[in-house]
C-alpha cells in the first residue's frame, strides 16, 4: 500500500481526521531547548520516497537538523512514537505520512532562511504559524544534483 500526500491547508493533527482542539490549550510538545552538542542522527534519503512535496520535506529537514532538533511537533508523535523532537519525524518514515511534520519541517527552514533562531521558530511554531505555509511552491520534484 501506498500513500500519497497531496498538499492541503495545514491543519492541526495528522492527516487523519481529528477532532478539533485548540493548540493553545495543549501542553507543549517534546522538544530540546538547546542544540546537541555531538551529531545528529541523519534524516532519511528523499530519494526513498516517490513523492516531490514528501521529498522535499524530507530534503529541507537534512538541512536544518539542528534547528528541527529544537522544535515540538504539534501531531504529538511524543505521546504516540516516543519522539523527542520535530527532528524524530524525519529520521523516520513518520514524516512523509503527517501533514503536521511537514508544515511545521518546511516552516522552520523557510524561518532559518530568514535568520530566525531555533527559539524564534519554536515560539512561532507554538503559536500555530506553520499552518500558514505556502506548500504549492514544495510540489516540484528536486532538481538534479
């Protein structure tokens, strides 16, 4: 079986239907304040999935480790997977299955882009500002290397 992300207005929660809930009445989820000081683990290859936005998801995540690294993920992969940060989503499959993985991933490399810090990204994460971003411009395959 496969599946196939189809960009859509970010929402709260993973592509499934939720019931609706206020992200300002959540705790915060799992996240790291400060960036490790060793490696990081690496994300998983865009290469291992057929789909461009997935792809390319998974390409910004490779480089934006350290901030991904300090950011909560609001599909709440830490009660459920045992996460402990944005960046657990990407290292893993889980990513390219939750819309809520990719917004807030292509929203901290769009604010890393702009200078933010990983602590600016987190508060505008927490205030729910991924759902704003603009995925159509994510739907293009990769360009080649």
């Amino acid at each position: 079986m496969a599946f196939i992300l189809i960009p859509q207005p970010a929402s709260s929660g993973s592509l499934q239907a939720n019931a609706p809930r206020s992200q300002a009445d959540d705790p915060v989820p799992a996240f790291h304040a400060q960036a490790p000081k060793g490696d990081l683990p690496a994300t998983m290859s865009p290469e291992l999935f057929s789909n461009p936005f997935v792809q390319n998801a998974y390409a910004v995540a490779a480089k934006v480790k350290k901030t991904l690294y300090q950011q909560p993920c609001y599909c709440h992969c830490d009660r459920s997977n045992g996460h402990s940060s944005l960046l657990d989503c990407f290292t893993s499959a889980h990513g390219s299955e939750c819309g809520t993985c990719i917004y807030e991933d292509l929203y901290s490399y769009e604010q890393a882009r702009k200078g933010k810090t990983a602590a600016q990204i987190r508060e505008g994460i927490i205030k729910g500002e991924w759902k704003s971003v603009d995925a159509t411009k994510y739907q293009q395959p990769l360009p080649a290397k």
